[in-house]
C-alpha cells in the first residue's frame, strides 16, 4: 500500500494550525503543521513532501523566503501561499517566484481543502507524465505497451502514422484492453511531448461536475464558488485531453464539448468572455460508438468532429501469444515492488492462464498476478494459492448464466473487500463507474422482481 501524501502547513498563527490539523484528520493526505518555517524547511529537506502551504507574512522567514530556500531543492513542488488581502501583489509576485498557487484571508476550510487536493492531483499527474515520458524513451518500451502479436502490432503503425497529425481520434475497445496507453502513446510520441496531457473519466462525473472540470467557473458562478477556477481543458491547452467513458455523457453535454471542439475556445461557466484553446482530443469508449449513433444516444455532428481516425484495441483473447511476454513483465515489476524472490508460474498454471478468456483483459490478468504475488509462499507461483480464475464449484455450481455468474462473482468480490467498490473494481479490472452502472443495474433487476 503506498502512503498518502505529505503535506506541510507552515503559519505562525497558532489557532490557523489547530484549525488545519483538525480539519484535515479524514483527509487523503497527512497534514503537518509548523509554526517555524525554519522547523518545516528542515522537515522537507529530510523526508518526501507532495504539497506545502505557508502564510506569507511571518517573523524569522517569510513564505517567500521559504519558497525560494524549497525551490533550490526543488523546482518542481507545489506551493501554496496564504495572503491577506493587503498583500495580494506580494502573493502574485510570489507566484512569479515559483509559487504554484495562493488563497486569500480568511479563507474557508473547504476551499483550501480542495485546492489542496486539486494541486496534488495535478502534481501526481505531472509526476506520472514524466515518468512514462521516460518509459516511451526507452526504444525496449517505445510506446508504454507491451506485447508484439499481430494485432497490437497494427496499434503501433497507426499511433507512428498519427502520432505528429494533431487529428482527433476515438479509440474503441473493452475495458482493461489499455485505451489510455494508447491515447498517452499518441501524445508522447508527437513533437508536443512537453505538453500537457489530461484524463479525464466522464463516466465518473455529472454534468454539473464535468462542465466545471472542463470549462471551468468564474467566482460567484454558483454557491461554494468563492475563487475563479480554470478549466482541465484551458489547462491543457497546448497538448491532449484524453475523455474516458465518452459515450455517458448527456446530450447537453455533448453539445458543449462539440462547440469547444469545433471552436477551440471554451466560456467558463458563470462568464462571459470566450478563451481560446489548443487541444488535441482523444476519446474512448468501451462501447459500439457506431451503434450509439444509430440510436440516437450519441450525436452525429460530435462523432464527426472526433472522428478523424478511430480504431479498436485488440482484447487479450485476440492476442493469446502476448500472454507469456505480459506474465513476465508484471512478475518482474510486482517481485521487485513487493520484494519477493518470485521466478515464475509453474507449467500448469502457466497453461490455465494461457486458455482463460480474460473478460478483463490486460488489467486482469496485472490484478491476478499482483495479488498471486503478495500472497506467494514459494519463488515458483501456482494458482491454486489463491481465490484464482478457475474456482472449480462455488459460485458456478449450479451452471449458471454467464451474466448471473458476473453478478455473482462481483458480489462475492465485494463481500470479500467489506463492500469497497474500490478495491472491487480494482480487482475485477473495471473501472468505479463501470462497476457503479452494474450494481444499478442488479439493484433494478432485484427491484422488479
């Protein structure tokens, strides 16, 4: 399990540190609050730290000189600094500086909460960005994927082909089948590289939430807006937005994403004025986006705008032969993670794994053999260590219908996880929203019966 983010609270104002650290105990990320910014520079240079917020004016050291001693360690951390409204020029020349972001006294908790958890968020992204930037370096992994089978073969040409064309692209195929690698390739192989690259799950969002994500507010737009925000897709303005599950929004909502589309500025909500934008949009849908059409759930004038080039991942059944290269590449990864002396699968388990549908593609088969691996006791790996994809009685005793056994197995999953539908989807390879949609779904079937 990785640890939650640190972050450092630095305000000699000693009731402003009572405040921060009771309102933070639930939060995602662990607060530590310092009254000295001498104490909490001396803190980061010794420990991991994702985010620090500092009051600007304090005795000793102000946040600007704390700002400029973080930066020459790092350049790269994010900074947010509290200013009063006197000395809003002295925060915007911070942010000169190096700052990331600044918040005006007094402020409310809940907002700088969430411009806490809004600047790690893009933080986490930057950091994975970079990263797999470095992987796609790498000629070995020149595209994030891996695998060599004819169909994913045909993968690599087109991304080669489209990758400088700054054309939208759909990008079909069934969950876990990596459409988000696919996109990222894409983006990380153009001359545009440096630039932004942004995901966005449209599955997981209401309407409401995701014109906010995407177009951003004005302050004042609607209750709780206390501060102007920018939208994912003037962030990202530049580079690529990559939306997910394309195929949940609403008509509504289609209509706007079409005119940013077609328009290449956005209006934030609450405002007036247009800004303009350079985006690269990739799509994707684990559903006939074709089909969708045809019935009406997907308007023509928006599949058109997106689709330049459009082209389906290939799921794990198709490309059997990639299944040993896979297998070795997550052993690899997850023995050295978790420090385990772990070689391989034994022949027979070796052979089941070669035969499996794999109906959560890639992802599924990453989650059986991380959880083969935490739970291993041997350096050769067997199945039958585990709750494995085979279960022979149980569930399927009874030969059920394929769709009553998915229900049954995403019920004992989530009886085994203590109803987490986090972990549950994990598990299954699935997406929350995915399997949000499928408890709905049991829910009105055991309703009307």
């Amino acid at each position: 399990m990785t640890n939650p983010p640190v972050i450092l609270f630095v305000d000699d104002d000693p009731k402003a540190g009572e405040l921060m650290a009771r309102f933070t105990e639930e939060a995602d990320f662990e607060c530590r609050v310092y009254q000295e910014p001498l104490a909490a520079l001396e803190y980061f240079k010794q420990h991991p730290v994702q985010l620090i917020v500092s009051d600007l004016r304090m005795p000793d050291m102000s946040g600007t000189e704390l700002l400029q001693a973080v930066r020459e360690q790092d350049s790269r951390i994010p900074f947010i600094i509290i200013t009063g409204y006197a000395n809003v020029d002295n925060a915007i020349e911070a942010m000169r500086h190096g700052a990331t972001d600044f918040i005006k006294k007094p402020y409310d908790m809940d907002e700088l909460q969430l411009l806490i958890e809004r600047n790690l968020k893009l933080d986490a992204l930057r950091q994975e960005n970079r990263l797999l930037k470095r992987q796609l370096s790498d000629e070995r992994n020149r595209f994030g994927m891996v695998g060599h089978a004819g169909p994913i073969m045909e993968i690599y040409k087109i991304i080669s082909k489209i990758a400088d064309i700054r054309c939208n692209v759909i990008i079909e195929g069934e969950s876990g089948t990596g459409k988000e690698l696919a996109a990222r390739a894409i983006h990380y192989q153009s001359e545009y590289a440096d630039q932004p690259f942004v995901v966005i799950d449209c599955g997981a969002l209401t309407d409401t939430l995701l014109e906010t994500e995407l177009f951003g507010h004005e302050k004042g737009a609607f209750t709780g807006a206390h501060q102007s925000k920018r939208g994912l897709l003037e962030m990202a303005s530049g580079g690529t937005v990559f939306l997910d599950e394309i195929g949940n929004i609403s008509d509504a909502m289609q209509i706007k994403l079409m005119r940013a589309i077609q328009e290449q500025q956005i209006t934030r909500v609450g405002g007036l004025q247009p800004t303009p934008i350079d985006v690269r949009f990739i799509v994707a849908t684990n559903q006939d986006i074709d089909q969708l059409v045809s019935e009406g759930q997907f308007r023509h004038d928006l599949y058109h705008r997106l689709n330049v080039v459009k082209f389906r991942m290939p799921p794990l059944r198709e490309r059997r032969d990639d299944i040993p290269i896979l297998v070795r590449y997550f052993i690899d990864h997850y023995a050295s993670q978790y420090g385990r002396e772990v070689r391989e699968f034994d022949q027979e388990s070796m052979h089941k794994l070669m035969e499996h549908d794999w109906p959560g593609n890639v992802r599924e088969l990453q989650n059986l053999i991380e959880r083969t691996i935490a739970l291993a006791d041997s350096p050769v790996l067997h199945l039958d260590d585990i709750d494995t994809i085979r279960s022979g009685g149980g569930i399927d005793s009874d030969l059920p219908s394929l769709a009553e056994l998915e229900q049954r197995y995403i019920y004992k999953i989530l009886d085994r996880f203590s109803g987490s539908r986090e972990k549950t989807a994990e598990i299954l390879g699935i997406n929350k929203s995915t399997l949000w949609r499928k408890l709905q779904s049991y829910k009105q079937e055991e309703g009307s019966e």
